[in-house]
C-alpha cells in the first residue's frame, strides 16, 4: 500500500490501473470484459429502449452518491449498461435513419483502441514520431483522390464544423494579406475586415454562420444564395449576389460550396463556382462533410467535378468513411497556407529547430493535443480498403433512389427531392387534411412517437417552412424491405394521430 500526503490509502489495485508493464494482464483482463459487454450491446432488441429520459435522469444521479467507493471491473460495467449500453442510441440497428451517423468499420474500432491506449499525442514529432509520417500519409492519399496538385496538404479536425472554421478564417487572412497587406494573426481586427463577405447556398451547413460569428464577422458576413429545384446553389444568383454585395462596398471573399447538402445531399455545381472564384478572385471552399467521400465512388465523380479546383476541402471520415467519432479533415490546395495558422512555442516547436524531417502538425492545427484519429482511417484502408468503401457508400445511394421510387406516388407521401446522396426528404400527408399546420403537426407526432417507442429514429427538418421526415441512410446492410418496414410505421402511426386527437 502506498500513502500520499494527505494520508489517504491507495491500494495496489489502484496504482496497477495506470497503462504500464506490470499492469499488462489486469489490462487484457479490463478489455476482454468490456468487448463482452459491448457485444451484448449489439443484442438490444431496438435502436433505443424508449426509457423517458426522467427515469434516465434518475438512474444516472446515482454517480455521484457512489463516488466515495470504487467499484470492481464487472460492477462498474454491470452499472454502466444499466446507465448506458441499455439506452445508448445503436447506429448500426437497421430502424436507425435519423442523422449523419454511420455504423462503423471493426478495423477502425482496433485502431481506436492503439490510438487511446498509447495514448500518442500527434501534435509534435517528440510526442509522435511514426505517428505523424502515418497522419500525412493519410492526408496525401486524400488529397490525391481528391486531384489536387502536390504542394497541397491538410491535417486531421474534430469534424466538420472545425475544418470549416479553419477555411473561413485562412480564406478571411489570405485576402487580408493579399488585397490589403494586412497580417490579421499578429495584429488583430481591421475595420476593412467588417466588410468582407462570403456566399454559400441557403441549404448550406449552420456551421458556415455560425462560424463566421465565432471569427468576429458576424452571421451577417455570410449571404445566403437561393437554391434551384434540385437544392443546388443557382450561379446567376450567386453571380447577382455578388454584385450586389459590391455596390453596397462590400468585399466579397470566399464562396462555400456544398457538395453534398445536410439535408438533401444535393451537390453545387463546382466547376461553375470556381470559374466565379476564379473571376472574382475569392477563395474556393468546398463543404465535402458528406458528400466528399463519394470521391471513392464511380457513381459520383460528376457531382464532384470541380473539387479539384477547390482552395480548401472539408470532408468528415465519421459521417461517410464508416469510422468513429472523431474522424475529419481538412485541406488545402498549398500547404503555405498554413501559416495563417501556425505558432511557434518554445516549449514545444522553437521555429529556430524547424527540421523537415520531424515535422510538428502543431503548425497545421487549431488544437494543440490532438488524438492520433488517423490511425483508425489506416487500419480501415488496410483492412477494409477504400474500393470496398466507395461500394458501401453507392450502396446507400441506391438504397435512397429505391425508397424515393417506392414511395413517390404514394398519396400517403410529398417528397421534397430525388436524391442525389443517401437522403431522402419527405413528408406524410394525412388523408383528407386540408391545413399545412396540422400536418407538420402529424409528422412530428410521428417522428416522436417512434422515437419514444424505440421503433424507430427519424430525423425531421423544414422546406419552405413546412415540417418534413427525413431518412439519412448509411447502412450499407441495410435493405429497401428494412426502409419499407420504417415507411408502415409511418403510415400506421400518422393513421393512430387522427384515432387519438
Ligand atoms: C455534418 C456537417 C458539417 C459539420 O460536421 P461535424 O463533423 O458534425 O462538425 C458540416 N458541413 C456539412 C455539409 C455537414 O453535413
């Protein structure tokens, strides 16, 4: 037994639970127990137990009154199934379609478990050695699938919402720099700056808005360009937008173009925006969160024609490369354009030892410790392989074009769009129903209803300010007779609204 200042016991058991030599069996021990418990967890019967989230709240204050006593390994694990694994949401169940969530990879999970266990920090080449040379390599192998010229790079985000933060505020310095000789970095605001805008479609991600306000622009830095029947941005009105901005004196900067929308997987025409970048001379961003991984398709490489003109390029590994959170990245055409970015600390990366050998990603990132989340994607690649991942993804969309021809002359449905991606819009029309209201009533019913029961998990959304469901699919297991299962449920639960109310 061991005894620390303020004299409270730790026992052997205590200290043999940091990683270490002498605790190599008490760790296989630890893992072993726990692949059991969450195998179990792939036997819960629905997406969800339905437990009201009061009785959730109740079984989880129980935490703190047991923090005086430590618990053994099964007892800790026995309690948190009952806390968690019994009500924890499983992406891979077949009734979940709600959200961008996919069901991940097992070499991805393996990967997961070297990267927390070896704890490798990626940020500096002292605290990562090979690490590092493996995030690279991963980020030049996505880059060239990309087709972008070989003096880009990029580094590895906390997902989408990050990497696009990263592309507002290099592509906010870069024209600073270029058009007014300003270095924003060292010296902070300039009043010019309050006139700098960017354009992305109306179906835009919210993370474009509301990283702009994060950056001190505001949400009004960002006009918002209206949509064409298909969801896509419409080029004469971006073009008009422009004009527009410029004649009130603004300073249009950058556009952001979507290629695959949140909500409807629609893809902006890239290779038009980028002749209008290139006209205006702003930067060309493009919103890949969903829609990038496509690039490993056959079926999509139209849709993505263009990106490889982009200046910046966001794509999410955890939404559409089957890995877990977190998996993201993002890059850029020339890697100099990270020295918007960089910073130079003595303690970890003196830029009097800069040495190309031992490369700091530091210098790349916004976060300074960062998990070694590459490795997930390298075990995935090996194992797995990306032909394979470029199948599983046609797989979804198809699945989506399916149930969208299914479904489209129902009378039962109003569908928003066809897909372009692995969504699908639409909404349930009560018969004999006359008031928009009472049907965007119904279909959140509907939506809360399954959820509740833990049938089923639906997501919903708003078209012209109408209440719409929404099936996000990325089960590749999944099959159209699953999603027809889901669309009766619908159907009997939008029926039962009338029969209670
Ligand atoms: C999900 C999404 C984001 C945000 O990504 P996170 O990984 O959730 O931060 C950004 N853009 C688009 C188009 C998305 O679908």
């Amino acid at each position: 037994m061991l005894l620390n200042t303020e004299n409270r016991l730790v026992t052997d058991k205590q200290i043999n639970q940091f990683f270490s030599p002498e605790s190599k069996y008490t760790y296989e021990e630890y893992i072993q127990k726990t692949v059991h418990y969450v195998t179990n967890f792939l036997n819960n019967e629905n997406f969800y137990s339905g437990e009201s989230p009061s009785n959730l709240r109740s079984k989880t204050n129980l935490i703190t009154a047991n923090s005086n006593s430590t618990l053994s390994i099964d007892d800790t694990l026995k309690e948190i199934k009952e806390l968690y694994l019994d009500h924890a949401i499983g992406f891979h169940h077949p009734n979940y379609v709600a959200h961008l969530n996919c069901p991940v990879l097992l070499p991805a999970v393996v990967g997961d478990i070297i990267a927390s266990s070896v704890n490798t920090a990626i940020e500096t080449w002292d605290q990562s050695t090979s690490a590092t040379l493996i995030e690279q390599e991963i980020i030049q192998w996505i880059c060239s699938k990309m087709g972008l010229p070989t003096i880009s790079d990029g580094v590895f985000t906390s997902g989408g919402t990050q990497s696009n933060f990263m592309a507002l505020l290099i592509a906010r310095d870069h024209y600073a720099f270029k058009h007014f000789g300003l270095n924003l970095k060292e010296n902070g605001w300039s009043s010019v700056v309050s006139k700098f805008r960017f354009f992305c479609s109306e179906k835009a991600h919210f993370s474009i808005k509301k990283n702009a306000a994060l950056l001190g622009m505001g949400y009004n830095a960002v006009i918002p360009v209206e949509t064409d029947d298909k969801m896509k941005i419409n080029p004469n009105a971006l073009v008009l937008a422009i004009e527009k901005e410029k004649q009130l004196g603004n300073i249009p900067i950058a556009i952001v173009a979507t290629a695959g929308t949140t909500d409807f997987g629609s893809f902006d025409p890239l290779e038009t925006i980028a002749k209008i970048t290139n006209e205006y001379d702003m930067w060309f961003h493009v919103d890949g969160a969903y829609g990038g991984s496509y690039i490993l398709t056959e079926t999509h490489q139209e849709h993505l024609k263009g990106i490889e003109l982009a200046d910046s390029i966001t794509i999410d590994f955890h939404k559409t490369m089957f890995q877990p959170v977190c998996s993201s990245a993002f890059l850029v055409r020339d890697t100099k354009y990270f020295k918007y970015i960089s910073y130079y600390a003595d303690y970890l990366n003196p830029l009097e030892h800069r040495d190309e050998d031992c490369p700091n990603l530091i210098e790349k990132s916004i976060q300074t410790t960062r998990r070694f989340d590459a490795l997930k994607l390298w075990f995935t690649l090996k194992m797995t392989g990306d032909k394979a991942i470029g199948s599983f993804l046609e797989k979804v969309h198809y699945l989506a074009l399916d149930l969208y021809h299914s479904i489209k002359d129902d009378p039962y449905f109003e569908i928003a769009h066809k897909p372009e991606l692995s969504t699908l819009v639409f909404r349930y029309k009560g018969q004999g129903i006359q008031e928009e209201v009472l049907h965007d009533t119904i279909n959140l019913y509907v939506k809360n209803t399954l959820f509740n029961s833990g049938q089923a998990s639906v997501a919903s959304t708003k078209l012209n300010g109408k209440v719409y469901l929404k099936f996000t699919l990325l089960n590749p297991k999944s099959t159209i007779d699953d999603l027809l299962n889901i669309i009766q449920m619908i159907k009997d639960t939008g029926r039962n609204y009338k029969n209670k109310n």
